[in-house]
C-alpha cells in the first residue's frame, strides 16, 4: 500500500520504521526539508499544508491509498473531496477535521455526547476573551484553537494575565484560525491517555492507561500502566469508545482525560498516536502504538493488546537555538540497565523542544514511580547542545 504522511515528526518517523517493517510505501510531507520522518521514508514532499492546491497536487501526484495526518495544522477539508476519490482518510475525513479543531470536538463531545468536560468559552479577540474569563472564572487556562505540544496555552491566574494569554495564544496558534477556548480549570489529581483502537469490523480495544505530566502544556513524563480505580477506567473507556464511534474510521486515537474526586473529565482528543503512548516504545505492550495504528489502518486483526512490563518515557528537552544540534551523555545513558533512548533526527532546536526521549522498563511488580523517577533522572544525563 502507499500511505501519504502529513506531517513528519518523531510520531510520524515511528509509524514510518513500523510501515516500513511489513513492506509499505511512505511518502512522508512537511512543511521543512529533512523532518524526522522523512529521513526514513521512501519519497518526502515540502509544502505548506495548509495550501489546499498544494495539497491537492501531492495527492495527485501520488495517488495514494491512504491518508495519514500527523499534525494539526493542514487544509482538513480537503479530506471529504480525498475520500470521495476512493483514497481512505486516517482515520477519517470527518475524525480529522473535528479533532484538528479545538471547538469542533468540544462541541461533539459536551454538546452532542454530553460527555463530562470543564466548564467552557471560546473567544475571537482579547475582548471577547476578557469576558470568556469573567464566565469561566480564575484560575482558567487559554488554548488555541489549533495548536499542538503545548504551543500557545496558557494558565490565567489573576485578570493581569488576560492580554499576555492572548497574545500568546495567537502566536502559538497553527493554521489559519484565530480562535481561543477558554476552559475552567479542573481540580484533577491525575491525567491520563487512554489509547483507543478503532477497527474495521472488530471491536474498540483500549491499551493499559497511560500517567502523565505536563508543563507548559506539553508533557515531561508518562508511565504505562497508570494507577486508575476500576470505576475511573470503566468510565474513561465508555466516554472514548462513544467519542471514536462519533469520528467514525479506523485508528489509533489518543484519549485525554482528568482524574478527579468527582469522576473523569474527558480533556482531549488526537486521533493518531499520541506523544505519552512513546512509553509504548519501551516494551509495555506486545505491539507499541506506532504498530498498533497501522494494523488497524491496514485491516490487520489484532487478537489482543498485552501489558508486558511497567514503564515510562521522559523527554529530552532543547534549551537554546541551533541549526546543527548535537548530543553528549548518550554513552552515559547506553551503560544503564533496562533503559533505552530515542534521538528523533531533528534538523533544528530552540528552547524546549523535543529533540529525544529516554525510555525506561521493568517488571511489572516494580513501583511505576520508581520507573518513571529513573526515566526522568536518566534524561538529564543527555544534554542539547547548541
């Protein structure tokens, strides 16, 4: 089969080597040359995605069978006209153009689902934003529309920290909509991933729930299996299980969601493998999630998903620009048991982005936090340099 990726980052370059693994052909796309997943594809293209006749010359041009977005920041509705032509969207024209957009898949799941979700707003302007507030309440945090990894969100902490948010906000924001959601802030005690598998004529199956931690909004840590109550699971699945089958399609989804002394909250939704599901690269699982996405993609049955060993992943951060990055500490890291690391090829740094992540394992009766404490530790021993 020919699969279009778009979107070449460390995600993308993961399903690429699992793609490449049962003999697929991948034309990997981003809008800059030499992007992690292009370095292992067979064909690359650099466009800007959101040019809706660029993209319609790769697809031509290509004439792939499927369509596989990675990021959020393409022309999406193009997609219906795509599957019109017979070419199958990932995993779905409709599950990509409400999951690329903030306010679409709120909406889907508040409104038309009445799932459990924070109290929310949207806001077009720093006006409108400063009565968004006033309704939501303080503390609260601002997100773009569209957006991914964290870039352009916010917490408002006192009403000093509106216009800085919203000028944030819209510098962080991808694509063309200059939109905020304005979300009340939820007393969790945890978040989780919960990875969703869609299939072609088989039932929704859901990996062991991943833990994780963000800052700046972008995660830090994740550890696989997170301690979740029976009931916080039961609920948790039942909440992603009716959100995909609202998407339609078949693939990997990545369900967030708040842990809370009131129950789950269900936060957001990728419909693609998810950046906490790279602890899947450490052995937790018989398929890692990369696999996972393309057998579903492909109509491969999967019997069962496996918890193998308890694990955690921990990002290996960026702190200056550069446009050769280098690393040092990786032989440091390479001499300690049950420990593993990705260096994801990046062409470029600047200050926090992810140019890595260290992989840790052990039994599963191991503590999961003193797997994730050693994740954490064990990447500070691989530095960025400029």
């Amino acid at each position: 089969m020919k699969i279009l990726l778009l979107g070449s980052g460390e995600l993308g370059k993961e399903f690429v080597i699992a793609a490449q693994r049962i003999g697929q052909t991948i034309i990997a796309v981003d809008s800059y040359e030499n992007a992690p997943a292009m370095q292992v594809a067979h064909d690359f293209e650099v466009i800007n995605m959101l040019d809706g006749e660029a993209l319609d010359k790769i697809v031509a041009k290509h004439k792939p069978d499927f369509i596989v977005p990675e990021i959020e920041a393409i022309r999406t509705e193009r997609f219906y006209d795509y599957e019109k032509q017979g070419i199958t969207v990932v995993p779905s024209a409709k599950a990509a153009n409400f999951t690329m957009n903030r306010k679409a898949i709120r909406d889907l799941a508040a409104k038309e689902l009445g799932l459990k979700t924070a109290k929310y707003q949207y806001a077009t302007s720093a006006e409108e934003l400063q009565k968004a507030v006033q309704e939501v309440g303080i503390p609260c945090v601002v997100k773009p529309l569209m957006s991914s990894s964290g870039k352009g969100q916010s917490t408002i902490k006192t009403e000093s920290d509106i216009e800085k948010a919203w000028q944030y906000a819209v510098a962080g924001s991808r694509g063309d909509v200059i939109e905020v959601i304005v979300e009340a802030f939820v007393d969790f005690h945890s978040e989780i991933t919960l990875l969703t598998i869609t299939q072609n004529g088989n039932p929704t199956l859901f990996c062991p729930p991943i833990g994780h931690r963000q800052e700046r909004g972008d995660y830090q840590e994740s550890w696989q299996p997170a301690q979740v109550s029976e009931a916080d699971l039961y609920e948790a699945q039942d909440m992603a299980e009716k959100i995909t089958e609202a998407l339609g399609g078949a693939g990997l989804f990545g369900v967030e969601f708040f842990l809370t002394k009131e129950g789950v909250y269900f936060s957001e939704l990728s419909p693609r493998p998810h950046d906490t599901g790279m602890v899947t690269l450490a052995g937790t699982q018989n398929f890692n999630e990369f696999e996972l996405h393309l057998r579903t993609i492909l109509s491969l049955p999967i019997f069962e998903i496996t918890l193998e060993k308890a694990g955690a992943s921990a990002v290996i951060l960026a702190s200056e620009d550069s446009t050769n990055p280098t690393f040092t500490g990786i032989e440091k890291v390479a001499a300690l048991p049950k420990t593993d690391f990705r260096i994801f090829g990046k062409p470029t740094s600047r200050p926090y982005r992810r140019m890595g992540v260290v992989l840790a394992q052990d039994s599963l009766s191991t503590p999961i936090e003193k797997i994730t404490e050693r994740a954490k530790e064990t990447a500070k021993l691989i530095t960025v340099n400029s």
